[in-house]
C-alpha cells in the first residue's frame, strides 16, 4: 500500500471515528458543572446563533414540545442522532431544515430518555451539537 494511500485510510477512520454516534448524545457534552460540558437547563427553547445552540443541554418534561429559534443568518437542518440517519428520537426529526428567522417545533417528547441532536449540513460542529433529556 502506498504510503499517501495509507495516510488517507487512516484520515478516513478518524473522521468516522468522530461521526454523531447514538441516540445518548454520542459525545455532546453533559456533565454539570465543567464549561466543555454545560449543565442542564430547564427551557423548552432552544435558540441557533452562528456561535451555535444554546443552551446545548436541557431538561423537560415528559410530553413537552421543544421550540427552535434560528436566530442565524443562514438556514439549519436539525435532526436527532445518529448521523446521517437520524431516528434516535423521531419528535425532534419534526424540526427538520429551518431557514433563517424561522421558528420549528419538535414533536411531542413522551418517551423518558435523552435525546441527542445535530445540524444535518454539519453534524461534525460541536457547537451545533446538543441534547434534549426527557424527565
């Protein structure tokens, strides 16, 4: 195998190493306390900003309904994990491409659980990475 050969089958793993993972988050940040991993908020609106979602981590209650606000000059594809599959948590598929200026609601969260979700156009952005934890 040729050495840039080589090279590139081990970029290639790296990058899908660092894929969304699954339906628990795969690696947005959760732990209270530590600012790489925020702590919950108690909100059911989730805003985007060219600095990413925030806040990145809430809680809700069983059956709510989580609105984002794209307060971004461009347009978002929200999904929940995995990428590029999705599914992980169907409600919050309902978001889906929202344009600049546009508000979406997932649908409602009746399964206890936490939930993870991306951009779609750009899963690999932890910024844009964050979970939804149904109590």
């Amino acid at each position: 195998m040729a050495l840039t050969h080589k090279w590139a089958v081990i970029a290639a793993s790296v990058v899908l190493a660092m894929g969304c993972g699954g339906g628990s988050g795969g690696g947005t940040p959760t732990a209270p306390g530590n600012p790489t991993n925020p702590t919950p908020v108690a909100t059911t609106t989730i805003t985007i900003t060219a600095a990413g979602v925030n806040p990145q981590v809430i809680t809700v209650p069983v059956g709510s309904r989580v609105t984002f606000i794209n307060n971004d000059s461009r347009s978002h594809e929200m999904h929940s994990d995995p990428h590029p599959n999705h599914g992980d948590c169907p409600p919050i598929d309902d978001v889906g491409f929202i344009s600049a200026g546009q508000t979406k609601q997932t649908g409602n969260l009746t399964v206890v659980r936490t939930c993870g979700f991306h951009d779609h156009n750009l899963p690999d952005i932890a910024n844009l990475r964050g979970q939804i934890i149904v109590q």
